[in-house]
C-alpha cells in the first residue's frame, strides 16, 4: 500500500522543479526545504507497462521468517488463484503466477546492494529515543506525501481521523501531518515489548522489519515480480510515509516499488504477518479476533490485487472510495475493506485514481 509511488502532482512537487534547478537553490512550494543544486538526486520513471490484452505472468517467491508462523503450500496457492480471479473482476487483466519458490528472508536480504544500503540507513528512524530532529522529519514526509493528495484534503483528512491517537479538526495537512506522526509512534512502541512464539521480541536487532529495506531491495539482483513474505514489517522512516501506514503504527502490509530486474521494473510485495498472528494491537487494528483459512487467503489475495493495480497499471489511492480494491485497508480491517468492494461500481478511468499512468513510480538511476 504504501510505495514509492508518486502522483503525477498537481501542486508543484520536488521533481518539477529538479530540470529547473540551475545555480543556486530553489524553493519547494509543497515541502519549504532549500535544495542545493550540488546534490540534485538522478530519480527517473519507471514506465506504464504496455499489456496489450496479453496474459501477463509473474514470478512469485515466498520469503520465509522461520520465527514466524508461515503459510502453508495450499494456502499459498489459494491466494495467487484468487489474486487471479480478483485481477480480472477489478481490472480487466489476465495474470498469471509461476509456482512460488521459497527463500529465508536472511538470503533474501543478501540481494540489498551496499552502496543502497549506505545511501537508505539515514532515512531510517530507530524506535527507541526518537529525537525530535527526527521528529521534524517525519512531519516533513508524511506532509510531502500529503501534498500529493492537495484537492481532496477533506477526503484523506475524513479518511484517517477515526483513528488518530491525538485529537485532530479540520484538514489543515501541517496540523494532520503531526498528528499521523504522533500516533504512528505510540502504535508503533507496541512492537518494541511484543514477544513472538519463540519467547524473543517480534522485532530484534534483525533489520527485516524495517521498510526502507523492502523499498530498497529492487535496485540488486533481485528476480521476482511479486513476493509474499511472513515478515512483519513495521517501521519508522523519513520519507513517502503514507497516511494508512502510519496510522497503522508504521506497519506497511504492502508496497510496489522499483525493481531493476522485474520485468516490468517493479515487484510489490505483500505481508501477511498480520493475518497469521494474534496479538492484541492486531486483534484491535483488524477488529476481528483471528482469521479463517479462508480469510487469509481471500484477503490476502485483495491485498495482492491492490498492489497489482499500482505495479501493472500504476494506479493511485481513491480514498473515500469503498467500492475500490485501490482505496486501502483502513487499519488492517481486511474483512469490512474486502466486503464493501464491487468492482462495477469502481471500473478504470472512472475516477482519476483509477486512471492507468496517474502515479509515477520514482527511482534513483545512480543507484
Ligand atoms: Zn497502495
């Protein structure tokens, strides 16, 4: 759900103004940072893939955190069959899965180039002892994510005040900005006490949790277009934080983002660690005790769909839009999002987030 999507802005954004940056700075409208020319970032677009009424397949792998429970084979295949159905029925496409393999997500994370992982770890922020410089920073991204979504304020602002932790009016972006920061890290302290079956914290000195690893990976020799994984991914970072993320408490169910070998230099992954487990703030996130085997992977499977939408036709986010399979899961309230869906009354082009090409998938082409 969360990406390194960006809409194709219509207030002024950073990259407008990159190509007219010559000596000197200049001042970003969205963000009121000073840029210094010397540093100009190489971000290019991935481009809209050209389907063509063909049949499209992709490459799966499913990336296994043994302390974690996983999913079985059968489930694993229920779920690309339904993503298969849900494809269909939401946007016309025909796509189609290899058998997934399996990969330890330690080997997976082998594929995280160096000189990535130098550029990434500051945007990284650690859970303990959040500093109030990186505080700032937060605000700042979720605020520059925010000015993506300037012409429907009320909208993004009605869509996450049910569930802010502090109290918030209006749809000034600075004040909800703030407030999506501040909840985002109580949610989030949750998971430094959480135990996992095996007795240890469900987020140790492992770096798997953290999102900017799963934004990050596609610049290696990564293959796959798709991967499934049981990891949880739940973290704090300083750029393209999402509102539905953090109003989660950091927790990123899903992502599309830049891949330099997928075919359509894409992959979206999609976690599955808050529909295989149990626990208290995940219980109250989903509103539901637990899951049926058919829940998992029917929602899952939605999950999927939605990811697609952003990788194969590089949708937006309708929010407010209940009917939409691209409007994302509230919370993590898989079953109320899955059952208020109807694809005939969400077709593509019917609304600008529905419209194929309205996002611009970023990459850095010096990576
Ligand atoms: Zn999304």
């Amino acid at each position: 759900m969360n990406s390194h999507l960006q809409l194709i802005p219509r207030q002024p954004a950073a990259g407008q103004f990159m190509g007219m940056c010559l000596k000197g700075f200049v001042i970003l409208l969205t963000s009121l940072v000073l840029l210094s020319c010397d540093k100009e970032p190489e971000w290019k677009k991935v481009t809209l893939p050209d389907l063509s009424n063909r049949t499209i397949t992709l490459s799966v792998v499913s990336v296994v955190n043994p302390r974690f429970p996983e999913l079985t084979d059968t489930q694993l295949q229920e779920i690309l069959h339904k993503t298969t159905a849900m494809t269909k029925q939401h946007f016309g496409l025909s796509v189609n899965f290899t058998k997934p393999t399996s990969v330890p997500v330690k080997t997976f994370f082998n594929y995280l180039k160096d000189n990535v992982k130098k550029q990434r770890h500051k945007d990284i922020v650690k859970f303990a002892g959040v500093s109030e410089e990186e505080k700032r920073k937060m605000r700042e991204g979720v605020y520059k994510t925010l000015g993506l979504y300037w012409n429907d304020r009320e909208v993004v602002a009605d869509y996450a005040r049910p569930y802010l932790l502090t109290p918030y009016e209006g749809d000034d972006f600075k004040q909800l900005a703030k407030a999506l920061v501040e909840t985002l890290l109580i949610r989030l302290q949750y998971w430094q006490h959480q135990k996992a079956e095996d007795g240890k914290p469900v987020i140790d000195d492992k770096p798997y949790n953290e999102w900017v690893w799963w934004d990050s990976i596609g610049y290696g020799d990564m293959p796959y277009d798709v991967v499934i994984t049981n990891q949880i991914v739940a973290s704090a970072e300083v750029y393209d934080m999402s509102v539905h993320s953090s109003i989660r408490g950091g927790i990123t169910a899903g992502t599309t983002t830049y891949s330099e070998q997928s075919q359509f230099n894409a992959y979206a992954y999609i976690m599955v660690y808050p529909m295989l487990n149990n626990s208290d703030m995940l219980v109250q996130l989903r509103n539901d005790e637990q899951y049926t085997d058919e829940q998992i992977t029917t929602y899952a499977a939605a999950l999927l769909t939605h990811e697609l939408g952003h990788l194969l036709l590089h949708l937006g986010h309708p929010f407010g839009n209940q009917n939409c399979v691209m409007s994302p899961t509230p919370l993590l309230k898989y079953r109320e999002w899955y059952e208020g869906l109807d694809a005939s009354q969400c077709l593509l082009n019917s609304e600008e987030m529905m419209t194929p090409g309205v996002t611009r998938l970023d990459y850095r082409a010096d990576w």
